[in-house]
C-alpha cells in the first residue's frame, strides 16, 4: 500500500512529468518502503532525461542490488567508473563485492573487496567479513584448517542469507504456518521456559508435498520470522566423486551452521542424502546417510539452537532412521497453495506485463490443487499466444481473464500425479500416521 504523502507526490509529478528533483524525492521515497520497482522506474527516467545524474545512477545501482539484479547493478558500476567518478568508487566496489558474493564469484568477490578496503581501510559489512573469517592458521592443525577452508569456500559461495522475507510474505498457507510457530517459532521466543523442561532449542523439521508449492519459500521466511541467518544447501554442494569428500563437506557445513546459532539449515531435496539405505547397493551412499545421522545427532558437537529443514518430494524414500525423536521429528505437509495464496500468486505473476483486466480472483476459484509454478506456466502460455497476436497486429494486445481461463481449461494440475502416489501411502503405509494430513487433503480433492 502506496503511503498518503507518496499518493500526493505523484500527483503532483504527473502535473510536471520533468520535474527531475521531485521525481527523484520521490524514488528515494520508494525505496525507504522498499518498493524497488517503482524507485528503478522513476530512477531509468530521471537517467534518460539526464544521463550525468550521478547521484540517481548510485541511488539506481543500490536497487537493483536490492532487487537481487545484481548484473544490472554492476553494469552501472561499470558505467559509472568509465566515467571517471572516482569519488564514488568506495561505494560502487562495496556493492560491486556484495553483487559478485550473491552470484557466487569468488575470485571476483575477493578482488572486489580487497580494492573496497584498500581504500577505506576501516570498511565494515557483516556479510562480507563473515565471508572472509580470517581463522586459518591460527593455532589450528592440519585438519582443522582444512576444514575452516571449506566453510570459508561455503561462505563465499552466498550460502549464508539473512532474510528479508517472513511469514507476512507467505500468502495464505495458514494450517502450515501455524505448525511451525507452534513446533518451532515458539519454542526459541519463549527460551527458558522450554529450557526448564530440559527441552533443546532447534532440531529438525520436514517440509514435504508435492514440487512447485514453495517450501524454499516457506524455509526461508522462517528464518526471517525468528530473525536468523539461514542456510540453504543443496545436493551439489555436498555430494563429490572422490572418496570420504561428500562425508567431509556435510561435516564442515554443519560445523559452519553451528557456528552461526541460532540458525536455519536448510537441505532441499534431502531425500537424495537421507535415501533409504536398503536401497544402495555399495558403502558409499549409506556413509553420507551415516554422517548426516551422526550431524543431527550432535553426537560430537552440541546443536543446540541449530534448526535443520528438510524438504522433499517424496517423504516415503526417505530412511526411517530419519524420521526418529531428535532428528526430522517434525514433519509438516506442504499443500499445494489456497485460495488466498493463488490470488496472491497470481498478482505478483502479472505484475509488470501488459494487462487490459484480469479477475484474479476468478482465475484463483478455478485453479485448486495448481502449485504455483503451474500458475507461472499457465501465464507464460497465455502471454506467448498474445505475443503471437501482437507481432500480427503490430502493438501490445494486453492480456484479459479469459486469456488465461483458455489456458486453465488446457492445463492440468500437475500436482494430481503426486497426489495418486502418494495416496497408496496414505493407505496402506500409515501405521505411524505421518501422512494423515495428506489423506485429509486427498479426501477433500476427491481423487
């Protein structure tokens, strides 16, 4: 929601549309709410009318950063520096440093920062120092450094994110994001009571349903709802073709979360590390589901305060060894979006495309069981079918309701082949009654 005084600045800017001084108050306004797209838009006009607007050209750099368009932002830093505005350089190699560590450019990370610091030597930014944890070789044997190696590899690589999404980000989904404030966000805002039960602060939670339904989404603004760094690893950043290599990068990541509790560790896809161990045939395999046990555990080291997120595809894949107390204890179905989650969806998908009217709530009442990538692809094909009629016309022929409806009526939820799996689970390999959430759903479908 746009603020009052915002509502009255463009008014009176539509009144003198080359006012660049108020259009550029009214950017900076923008981007204090954090509304990065109407700041870039203003920002792009301001540089077309006046190209030498140093200022708007720094001020549009550090938003697209902040709308993680970080190419855009160092191709502007690079625009920048052709011009020879060397008295901005101390800002443009700091978010130059930041834009290459979100991209996960390491060398050009480094380079960027060192030249960031050598020019202002007493430069501080907690990202990118705990990028940089200078702890090698300091009284640390061999092993030891190694492994200090791979977590500083980890940290440079942008694994460690502070969110800036929460659970006001999440539309709908109510049913799941009570679940966690009750198993997870309560337990670490009422510390010492939980304490007093001799209860630990963290462990493991299992988000699972079928793909495309935003469990990333949802990890991750659980660590912006409790306000800590999150973690977000995937397969390739552990499994390796050298022998014991898989095994020793769980290990340092683990020691690296550890080193930021209270945190959020997020493995997606962790059914490829925590497989059913009758399922491999060698000893490598089950080694990785061996040290991942072992990790969760804390048998060697204390997690206290360390909260580890699981998400799957398919749950029943994963070892039961996994699903016992103190490990992914927690499991939590992920369904695929409700209503006020679609409408939510669908407006974030249409914003910015050419659009004449579209009842997006219409359109939200006819998609049930759709995740929300089968949103994006039902859009995306409605918008190629007007980017066909369009190149025939010569113009823009906006999108309207019934563009997409058409497309609705083509497209089928490709949730349904998830669910008819896991039905036969629901069924017949219920005992512990893990998947009960998921036989309601399924009812309620009418498969």
């Amino acid at each position: 929601m746009i603020p009052k005084e915002l509502e009255q600045l463009e008014q009176a800017l539509s009144l003198t549309p080359n006012n660049l001084y108020l259009r550029y108050l009214i950017a900076q306004k923008y981007q204090q709410i954090q509304q990065w797209q109407s700041a870039e838009d203003h920002l792009l006009y301001i540089l077309k009318m006046d190209r030498d607007n140093e200022e708007a050209a720094v001020d549009l750099l550090k938003t697209y950063f902040h709308s993680q368009k970080y190419d855009a932002s160092l191709m502007v830093g690079e625009d920048l520096e052709t011009r020879n505005k060397n008295n901005l350089l101390e800002e443009i190699l700091y978010y130059r440093s930041l834009c290459y560590l979100r991209l996960r450019k390491n060398e050009e990370c480094i380079k960027a920062t060192k030249a960031w610091k050598s020019i202002n030597p007493n430069a501080h930014d907690e990202e990118l120092d705990n990028a940089f944890v200078q702890k090698i070789g300091v009284g640390l044997d061999e092993s030891q450094e190694s492994d200090w190696t791979d977590q500083i590899e980890f940290e440079l690589r942008g694994m460690i994110e502070k969110p800036t999404i929460d659970f006001s980000h999440v539309g709908g989904m109510n049913q799941v994001k009570r679940e966690i404030d009750l198993k997870i966000i309560k337990p670490l805002e009422h510390h010492s009571l939980f304490s007093a039960y001799g209860k630990k602060i963290g462990g493991g939670l299992l988000l699972y349903g079928p793909p495309g339904c935003g469990k990333t989404f949802i990890a991750r603004a659980t660590a912006g709802q409790i306000k800590v760094p999150f973690i977000n690893i995937g397969i390739d950043d552990i499994l390796d073709k050298y022998y014991g290599e898989s095994e020793h990068k769980l290990s340092s990541l683990f020691a690296l979360a550890r080193s930021k509790s209270p945190c959020v560790l997020f493995i997606d896809e962790v059914d490829a590390l925590a497989g059913n161990r009758t399922e491999f045939r060698g000893n490598t395999g089950r080694s990785v589901i061996n040290q991942l046990l072992s990790e969760m555990d804390g048998v060697e080291n204390v997690n206290d305060g360390l909260l580890i997120i699981g998400a799957t595809n398919t749950p029943w894949y994963i070892d039961p060894a996994f699903k016992r107390p103190g490990r992914f204890d927690k499991m939590i179905f992920v369904p695929p979006p409700d209503l006020e989650a679609r409408d939510e969806i669908v407006q974030v998908i249409l914003k910015g495309k050419p659009v004449q009217f579209v009842d997006v709530h219409k359109i939200s009442e006819k998609t049930e069981s759709y995740s929300g990538a089968d949103l994006v692809q039902i859009v995306e094909q409605a918008i190629e079918k007007k980017f066909e009629a369009s190149l025939s016309e010569g113009k823009v022929i906006p999108l309207n309701t019934n563009d997409i409806l058409e497309e609705i009526k083509r497209y089928k939820p490709t949730t349904k082949d998830w669910f008819l799996t896991a039905r036969n689970y629901a069924n017949y390999a219920n005992q512990t009654g893990f998947y009960d959430d998921v036989a309601q759903y399924i009812k309620k479908l009418k498969l």
